[in-house]
C-alpha cells in the first residue's frame, strides 16, 4: 500500500491494494492500458485492466479491453496454471491471478507477488464453484478458468440465488465446456441465477445434444436448431435431452395457473425418467400461461416458448401492430385475415420533413375507421426510447401529458392502457437510474389528469416485470421478436402480459401490401379500445 494515499474504507481492501498494483505495473508499460478505478470496488472497469494486463505479460500488444479468442488461445498456448509458474518469473503473473481472485471474492496469496497455499485453495475452490472440482486435466480447462477470472460471472452463489439452478449451471460446465468441448461454449456462471450467459450456454448443449456438431453449436436459434427440435425435440426423451427440457420448465417456473396462482416447477422433477404428475400439471398450467396447445407434451411450440421470448414465431397471432395508417381496405384485409386487434401510435416526434419520419402517428379518423373494419386497436406512445437518455422522471411527466392530450383528442375511452415504449436492451442500472423514474413520472402526471388512462409498458420481458412490479403497469407488452435482448434471454413470461411480439413480416391479402408485426393477444387482459367518446 501506498502511504501516500490513505485507505479511504468505502470498499474492499484487498481491491484496491490490487487496482493500486496493477496501475503501478501497466499504466505507461502495457499499450494502451486503461488504468483501474482505485476505489476498491470491483467491476467491469477493473476486470478489464486486468485483462490488459495479462495480455502484456502474455506477449499481446497493443491490449485491449475484452478477453477475446487471441488472449484465451494465448493462455492455451503457454500452458501454465498459476500453481505451475515458476516461483521467481511468475511473480508478474501471480500479481494478476491474485488480484482476480481478490476481486472475485476468493482469498488471493498473502503476498500479490507469490503463489501460496490460500491462493491456491481458493483457485482449486474455483474449478469445484465452476463445476470442474471432478475434473481430472485441469490444464484441458485452463484457459476457460482463466477467462472466467477475468471476467465479472459469480461462481458462488448470490443471496437470491437458487441451488438448483447453481446445480444445472455447474452441469453445463461439465458436460459441456470440460468432457465435450464446445469450442464457442465460455464457462456459465454458477451463481444460481439464470442469465443471459446461462441460456447462451444452455442452447450450446441443447444443439449438440440435437445432433449438431460441437464445432458448430452457436447458441443461435435458428433454422437448424429449430428443425431439429421439431424432429429429435418433439420425440421421447431420455437422458441429457430431457434433462434440458426439464431444466428449461425449471428455469421458466413460476408460471401461473388460470386462476392466477404462481406454480413452481419441482427440481425433484429435473434428473428423472418418470413422467410424474407434477411435472405434467406445471407443463399445462405453462402452455396455458403462454397461450399455446395445452398437449403436456415436448412439441416445438413448447420448447420455442421455454427458450426464446417470441416462442414458436409461426404460430397463429390475432393481434398486430404497425407504423402505417390502417385505411378502410387495410383494415378490411386484416379482419380477413383473423386479426382482431391492431397496435398504433398516438404520436410522432419528428416533422415531415426530418428523413427520419417514419408517419407512424395515428391519422385524424383513423380510430373510427378501424373500428368500422370490426376490428380494436390498442395505443403505444414512443418518442424516440432506444436508450438510456430517452428516459428520466422529468422526461415521463412530460410524455405522459402528451399521450393524455393526444388519446383524449381521439376521442380514446376512459380505462384505456396506453403503452410506453422501452425499446433496446436496457441492462439493470438503466431501470434503476432512468426507467424507473421516468414510469413514476408518467404515473403521476396520468393520475394528476384524473387517471382517466392506465400506463402499461412495452420492453423485454425484464423490463415489463419490473416496470409492472415497481412502477404499478398496469399490463405488458413484450418485444419477444429480439430474443436475444439480455431482458429476454433467462427471464419468465411477465405474469401481467397482455401482448407478446412474435415476428415482423409484410402482410399481404385483400389487394393491400404492408409492413406488420404479429403480436399474440392473450384472452382476458387488456380488452383494447372497441368503441370512442
């Protein structure tokens, strides 16, 4: 420690006497070094210097901020787990290694320039958080441990974490990062909490274990993965196969039964053969939930809808939303086509003239005229949303007095929901610092006007839940099209959704041709509006 800078104690000790260190080594050394925040706090910042770091001990130059492939078969290459660096030359190397562990929350050495007996417990307590204590080449995984220690995944399990899916997350790593080797496949967290990492590793195995070459498992839904599912996916399963349809109920669990009652998936029901009457009751009340076939069975339906927001994209869809004028023949084509209920946009906040107009906006009679083609039609405000700045309390008062003047010059009902568009992947600090407040916001100035609108929210599934938890929407809107989205990878189906967006196409019928988005409606929530003041 530097006696020059007093310990200020907001953080971790042993942080910021690694952040220290690591600066004093790399900061004008390593190109391109990006110095650590001395604050001992670790995060993302740190773990990147760390990172640059090992890439200038590894011979890497310039370095840069991510453990890539380079740096992963960089650490291949050389061949030395920290326990098998020479005392005096690794010295450089065992400052690194400490000070990720330090940061990861593991006893580094007593010294950051050696390697003792409580570093290494701690490295040896990491394989076994990981799922690799069985292992029995270390080396082989190595260079996956390496990486996972330069990075931010949890290995021990969080306070709201689950044992059981720690249990299937270190069964991943395992099965498929140490005796398979998916070349794609990075170690999953094992912090008992499903994620975005944990689903990516999930469809890796879920591939191979579908027939897909190890080399060739991406983690993307696509048309071979779904192919297959449709075949092998919708057979009997055994073994590893239906042990990942079992971990995805379980991942997915609670779902909810009709009469609104949370239903908690059995991890008894995981590891097992039998078809036990609990795992077939919690796999109806979930397609019921969904609003798909309610066949208890491993269909494609119900396998897309355990795996990705959109679910089985294909599948039949009564409502829609869109950016075009709904005119007497559209409406008309729509109705004949089985559509019962159409999305549209009270507003727009770019003029004609900007070139990125979009004439989303609802037009003067436009209401009235989807009415009279038999159909409803539900309204969403959007000014922009696609990121972080879109949103803030002061923000929300104000879109929220927008949206009440425009629904009420359309002569929209009172108790009508009017949907707020949170539309990009919003991370967790983004709903605390921005989302969050700018819902509170639109809340308020609603209920200042009379409450004569509900606020309801469009976003990933995340979103919706906390924005329905925390915020009071009324009803959810899920842009289950971007499955990818870490708002929608390793979260349920929010309990109070009303639509769901399941895939974007060019509708054509009835001599009419235009851009739609399917939306699946589920019966009983948000009725739409069906008739004006």
């Amino acid at each position: 420690m530097d006696p020059a800078v007093p310990w200020s104690g907001l953080g971790d000790i042993k942080v910021w006497e690694a952040q220290k260190s690591i600066n004093k080594r790399y900061t004008n050394v390593a190109v391109d070094y990006v110095p650590a925040p001395e604050n001992g706090k670790t995060g993302w910042s740190t773990v990147f210097s760390l990172t640059q770091g090992l890439q200038w001990e590894l011979g890497i130059s310039p370095t840069v901020r991510n453990f890539g492939t380079g740096t992963f078969n960089a650490v291949k290459s050389r061949n030395k787990m920290p326990d098998q660096e020479p005392l005096q030359s690794g010295s450089n190397f065992f400052r690194l290694y400490n000070a990720a562990l330090w940061c990861k929350g593991y006893p580094g050495a007593r010294s950051e320039i050696i390697w003792d007996d409580q570093s290494d417990a701690s490295f040896h307590q990491l394989y076994t958080d990981a799922g690799l204590g069985s292992v029995s080449d270390r080396n082989k995984v190595w260079p996956h441990v390496c990486r996972a220690m330069f990075r931010m995944d949890q290995f021990k399990k969080i306070p709201e974490g689950s044992d059981t899916t720690r249990q299937i997350q270190q069964w991943l790593n395992k099965r498929y990062v140490a005796d398979i080797g998916i070349p794609s496949m990075i170690l999953v967290p094992c912090d008992g909490w499903f994620s975005r990492d944990v689903m990516a590793g999930f469809l890796m195995g879920l591939q191979y274990e579908l027939g897909i070459p190890a080399a060739d498992a991406n983690g993307n839904f696509g048309p071979k993965t779904q192919s297959l599912l449709k075949s092998v996916g919708s057979g009997s399963l055994t073994g590893n196969l239906r042990y990942l349809f079992r971990a995805a109920c379980y991942f997915n669990s609670p779902t909810y039964s009709p009469s609104g009652t949370p239903m908690y998936y059995l991890p008894s029901d995981i590891n097992t053969d039998t078809e036990t009457a609990s795992h077939k009751e919690w796999l109806l009340a979930f397609q019921k939930f969904s609003q798909i076939p309610a066949t208890a069975k491993n269909d494609y339906t119900t396998w897309a809808q355990l795996l990705v927001s959109m679910g089985d994209a294909d599948r039949p869809a009564t409502g829609a939303d869109c950016i075009t004028e709904i005119t007497k023949s559209r409406g008309a084509a729509l109705k004949a086509a089985g559509y019962q209920i159409v999305g549209r946009y009270l507003d727009e906040n770019v003029a004609p003239t900007d070139p990125n107009y979009l004439g989303k906006a609802l037009k003067p009679n436009e209401p009235q005229t989807i009415l009279d083609a038999g159909l409803r039609f539900f309204p969403i405000f959007q000014y922009g949303g696609r990121s972080s700045t879109a949103f803030s309390y002061d923000i929300g008062r104000s879109h929220a007095a927008i949206a009440h003047e425009k629904a009420s010059g359309f002569r929209i009902p009172s108790g009508t929901c009017i949907y707020f568009a949170v539309d990009y992947d919003a991370l967790d600090e983004d709903v605390d610092s921005n989302i969050l407040p700018y819902f509170r916001g639109v809340r308020e100035v609603l209920q200042e006007k009379g409450a004569k609108y509900k606020h309801c929210v469009y976003g990933s599934r995340n979103i919706c839940t906390r924005v329905s938890k925390e915020a009071g929407a009324k009803w959810s809107f899920v842009s289950g099209m971007s499955w990818g989205f870490s708002g929608n990878m390793g979260f349920p189906q929010p309990e109070n959704w009303s639509f769901t967006q399941i895939k974007e196409f060019t509708f054509s019928g009835g001599g009419v041709s235009f851009g739609l988005d399917n939306d699946v409606w589920r019966a009983g929530s948000d009725p739409g509006v069906s008739k004006l003041d």
